[in-house]
C-alpha cells in the first residue's frame, strides 16, 4: 500500500503533463478566473449512467458526512477508535443480491462494491485530498485524482488509508482501499467501455472489550483510569484481516442510433464482467477461554475464502414513447470456504459452497408530465441457490422543490455464507446449515420538500430471519433461523429551520419492531439537532460556519460484538443508549477548501459516571478534539 501513495502522490504532482480538451469557451488564461470551467463540467457517472458533479460548497449536510465512511452515520454508532466497527440504529433493506454475501459483514461497511464506485468525465486535471485526525497514533486519509488525457479517455486512482491506535489496549485499525477506474468513449459516442481495479484490507486488532472490572471502574469515572490504555481488556493477542481484489469492466455499443427533433430510439447491447476475490481470516496467539474449547493450544489461524466470477450480456432500448426498457441475462461461477473437511461426532462440516447461477432480470424506466414509472426484476434461473427480487414504484415531482415517491419491493435470497457454513480454530464456531432463503418485503413512501420536510416512512416484512445469537446453555453466538415474521415500522423526517445567519437542522426517526422483537432489536427514538451560526467573512474569502450538535437514542437492548465472526449477534441481557452526545463544530471554506474543527462528545467532560457504551463492553468515545479538511484542486 505504501508503494500505491507514492503513485498516486507522483500522478498528483504530475497532472499539468497531461494535455486536456477544454471547453469551447475556455481559452486557458489562467489570468482569466471567468475562462476557468464550471464546477458542473465534472461529472461523476454511476455505474448505472447517473450523472452529478464535484460539490464544493459547504453546507451541515456536507459536515455530517465528514468522517471515515464519508457519508452520514445517523443511523451507526461508531467504536472508540476509528473505523473499528458500528453498531445499528437502523435499518435499511436496499440490497438486490440473488446469492448470498460473504463473511465478516461488519467489516465491510467502508469496503467499496462495484455499485460504489464512480466514473469521471473532467475539462481539467482534478484532485481532491481528504484528512481527519484519528485516536492516539496514526491519521485517516483518502486521496483522489483523476484527468482526461482527451475527450473520450479519463482515468482515475485513488487510495483511502486510516492507520489508528487506539485508546484502548489492542484495538489498532489499519485499513487501505486502493480504486482505479477508466472510461472510454468514441468520437461519436456509441461505444464506450468502462473498467475498475480495487484492492481493500480490513485489518483489526481485538481484544473482546473489557473485563467486568474493568467495566466498573470505567463507569464509577474513576479519574486513575481517564488514561484508558490502564483498563484490562480480555485479551490482547488477537487480530482479524479481510481482504479484497476486483476486476471489472462493462462496455455498450448503441446497435441503433436514431436522434432527431421528433423523438429517439436507440437500441444498446452490452456486457459486463467481473471477478473478484475475498478472504477473512481470524488469529490469535493463545485460545481465550470465554470462546470455549479450542482444536489448538497456539497460534490459531482460520481462514475463509471466496471467489466470485460473473459475466452478464444485456439490451437496452430507449425510446422516446416507450421509454427505458432492458434486459440482461449473466452466469455466476462462486467458490467458498475452506481448505478442510471436519469429521465431528455429531455429523460431518463440509469444506465449500462450491457451484454456479444462470441468472436473468429486467428493468423499466419511464417519465411522463412530472410522472416517473419505474421497476426491476431479477431471478435464479439454474443453480444451487434460489433467488429473486422485484421492485416497482412511481415518483412524480410537482416543482423543483417538492416531490414524492412510493415503491414495494420483494426480496428472497440465501442467508449469508457465514450461516450456511464455518469453521473455526474454536470448537463453538463449527456449523453448516440448510437454511430457508430469508423473504423481505419492504413497502416504502418518500417525501421531499423544501418548504415542509424530506420524510421517509417504510415498512418491512421479514420472513425466515437469519441472525447470530447465544443460545440457552451456549457461551458463544451461533447462526440461527427466526420461525416466526418480523415486522418493522421506521418513520424518518428531516427538517432545517433559519432564521437570519442561523439555523437549526433538525432529523428524527421513529422506529419499531411490530413483531419478532426478541430478534430484532432497535431503539425506538434516535434524534439529531444542529443549531448554527454561518456567514461570509473578509468580504466573502471564507465562508463561516460554527454551531452546536445533539444526537440522543433511547435505551435498547444493542447487538453484541463478536469478535471471531467480526459480526454483530442479538443479545437480550444488557442494554445501552439513554445519553447525550454534543459536540461543538467550527467549520470554514476558504476558496475549494474545506476546514472542520470539532469538540467530540463535550458533555462526557462534565459527566459524575460514564454510560455511554457502543457495545456491551465496547465503550464509545470519550470527549476529544478532531481536525480536518478537504482540498480541492482545479489544475
């Protein structure tokens, strides 16, 4: 990885040798800051063609992404350290997988899908640096560029690292995500290709939280424990690592090309391949006896692979009457698990989910007088695994300020692999299951307005749930299968209210577990506020923004961490939540570059005992101070 920055810091440095093809009305006067292009002329393209553009405006919404995932975490609670792992405040079912997903999910929150990455188009070279102090030893970083050699050829490479200690014994992060990605067009644009490379790590040491002494000490405040490296943990010799390497590429090729004034009809083919492979892997130097009897007495070392290769041909027709119509047909070759076959007294635990899907779906896409039809559908057509999903909705936009959506989706795939099958070093962590596929069905409303609010109300239906639990008489999570359905209601508003240079943001969410609550455990009230101050000093050469923030969950009975499977498993015994977080923020723009100063959890300062947890055993953050910035460069 060390090798990956020095190339991207070289490319950085080396962008204006890059020729480019500006706009027409751009006649490189560097002088000339009105001949500079506009913002909106870099375009960021989705892997399904949605355009945007690079935002360099700051704003409480751009602040609240500001952290390690670069999103907003409302709906997480965050670990001590850094990009460790996040607990669930709520949920969302937006998935459309037809096999089942890999291991270790919890670590795969900041792991970059083929869905998450992003495609440029730019008149100029540009480049975007991302950097936030982290806890102790170590910084976060992710670095961007990206250029058009011409007007048909951009790349791009970037590299996302985060090296942090910790406060605690033993629970050191390192991680790196390394992306490029290419597009080419032709002269006439009816051919373009589109490719990707990543390679990510997950490196996390463990220490299974801290022992019950330690728990009491950290919450009686006692001041000889304010430096939380002096707290036991219950072991410090552990560690698990997940990485992953992707190739992918997709090109299209317009077969018919007919545009005129009276309408279009343009019939596209394409194909799309990709492979990527996976593996997590958990050690520890000696077996920890709240994990149960182990196979080793050292050095336990488990590891749990997957490859992954998929090759899909589709047509699309857009048509000016019809609207957009594909169709896509793919075959999916997968291999998972493990390198041995364990022959225990109670039956036999086979070594790989080994096989390959055919796999066929459509999508439909129309607008009409502010009206937008829209839906997809994707089926197993041959395979081990059943699996298929549908959705369809409509979407219609009275002005630009004010729009609404509703959508029903049907899901039904396999549970996880990590259900179906694992080993481990520990006698506890041995199974394979034949579990049913897990049945989703979500129905959900949106709202989007300006001069009201942004709501989201959903409910969602689960049945044949798969979760981690400890079972009676059990001392570690194993993978389980709910008989009964779980309901779930979650109702989400956002409002910001200003008055003059202030402002007050405003998101709340409600949430219930109508039924299968003894599976599905989430708090019934998260609520955020930010009330703030903005303005343009030194006559509009930087921009101001300081303020308040408050964010509150009521108190629940929050998932377990697990640190062998590096999942999250349903506990009912212990609850958390019930306490304030308020930070005080200082941000400022100056020019493309943004600045983010902020006093982490203030109140904990003040605070005769200490109740805030992330986790049983896993305490959140102490009070602290973070700094950071993004710069943007237009060469």
């Amino acid at each position: 990885m060390n090798k990956t920055f020095l190339l991207l810091l070289f490319l950085c440095t080396w962008a204006n040798m890059f020729s480019q093809n500006f706009p027409a009305n751009y006649t490189g006067d560097q002088n000339d800051k009105s001949q500079k292009p506009a913002v909106e002329l870099y375009k960021m393209v989705s892997l399904d063609r949605d355009t945007t553009y690079v935002d360099t405006t700051l704003t409480i919404k751009k602040a609240f992404k500001f952290n390690y995932l670069r999103r907003d975490n409302f709906e997480l609670l965050p670990f001590s350290n850094v990009g460790q792992v996040y607990n669930s405040l709520g949920y969302t079912f937006d998935e459309f997988n037809l096999k089942p997903l890999f291991a270790a999910q919890s670590h795969q929150i900041n792991y970059f899908d083929a869905e998450d990455i992003q495609y440029y188009n730019v008149p100029t070279p540009l480049t975007e640096l991302y950097f936030k102090t982290a806890f102790e030893q170590g910084q976060q970083m992710d670095a961007f560029f990206t250029v058009n050699t011409s007007e048909k050829f951009n790349f791009s490479i970037a590299f996302k690292g985060l090296r942090s200690l910790g406060q605690y014994q033993n629970i050191l992060v390192s991680k790196g995500n390394f992306r490029f990605t290419s597009n080419y067009h032709t002269a006439d644009k009816r051919y373009n290709i589109r490719v990707h490379m990543t390679a990510q790590d997950v490196l996390n040491q463990e220490n299974g939280g801290l022992t019950e002494n330690s728990i009491d000490l950290f919450e009686a405040n006692d001041p000889e424990f304010d430096d939380r490296g002096r707290l036991d943990v219950n072991f410090e010799d552990a560690e698990n690592k997940l990485e992953g390497l992707r190739f992918f590429g997709i090109q299209e090729y317009e077969l018919i090309s007919k545009k005129d004034s009276t309408g279009y009809n343009v019939l596209t083919l394409g194909n799309t391949i990709s492979y990527e492979d996976k593996f997590y892997e958990y050690r520890q130097t000696s077996p920890f006896d709240g994990f149960g009897e182990s196979y080793l007495t050292s050095d336990l070392r488990k590891t749990t692979k997957l490859e992954d290769f998929q090759i899909k041909g589709s047509a699309r027709l857009d048509n000016s009457i019809l609207g957009s119509i594909s169709a896509w047909v793919g075959y999916t070759d997968y291999n998972y698990g493990y390198d041995s076959v364990l022959e225990l007294d109670d039956g036999r635990i086979g070594n790989r989910l080994k096989g390959n899907l055919v796999q066929a779906g459509a999508t439909y896409q129309k607008e009409y007088k502010g009206f937008e039809l829209f839906g997809k559908g994707a089926i197993n057509i041959s395979g081990d695994f059943d699996g298929n999903y549908l959705l369809g909705g409509v979407a219609f936009q009275f002005d630009e300020d004010n729009a609404v959506k509703a959508s029903l989706k049907l899901h039904s795939v396999a549970p996880h692999f990590n259900f179906l099958l694992y080993q481990s070093d520990y006698v506890n962590y041995n199974w394979q299951n034949n579990f049913e596929n897990v049945k989703t069905q979500e129905l959900k409303f949106e709202l989007r307005s300006k001069k009201l609010l942004d709501a989201t109300v959903s409910y969602t239906g689960i049945d044949d749930y798969t979760y981690f639990a400890i079972a009676d008489g059990d001392i570690t999570p194993t993978a389980m299968q709910f008989n009964d359905r779980v309901d779930y209601l979650k109702v989400k508003a956002e409002r910001e209210f200003r008055y003059g240079k202030f402002a007050l943001m405003n998101t709340v969410m409600f949430q219930q577990a109508l039924s299968g609550e003894e599976v599905f455990n989430v708090p019934e009230i998260v609520t955020r506020q930010a009330l703030y101050f903005e303005d343009a000093w030194f006559k509009k050469a930087m921009f101001l923004q300081t303020g308040i923030g408050f964010k509150y969950f009521t108190e629940y009975n929050a998932n377990g961490y697990d640190p062998v499977l590096a999942e999250f498993y349903v506990q009912n015994n212990e609850k958390i939540g019930g306490f304030p977080l308020v930070d005080i923020f200082f941000n400022v723009k100056i020019r493309q570059t943004r600045i983010y100063l902020k006093y982490e959890h203030v109140n904990q300062l003040f605070n005769s005992t200490n109740k805030h947890f992330s986790a049983p055993g896993y305490p959140y953050r102490d009070a602290s101070i973070r700094f950071g910035f993004v710069w943007n460069f237009f060469l």
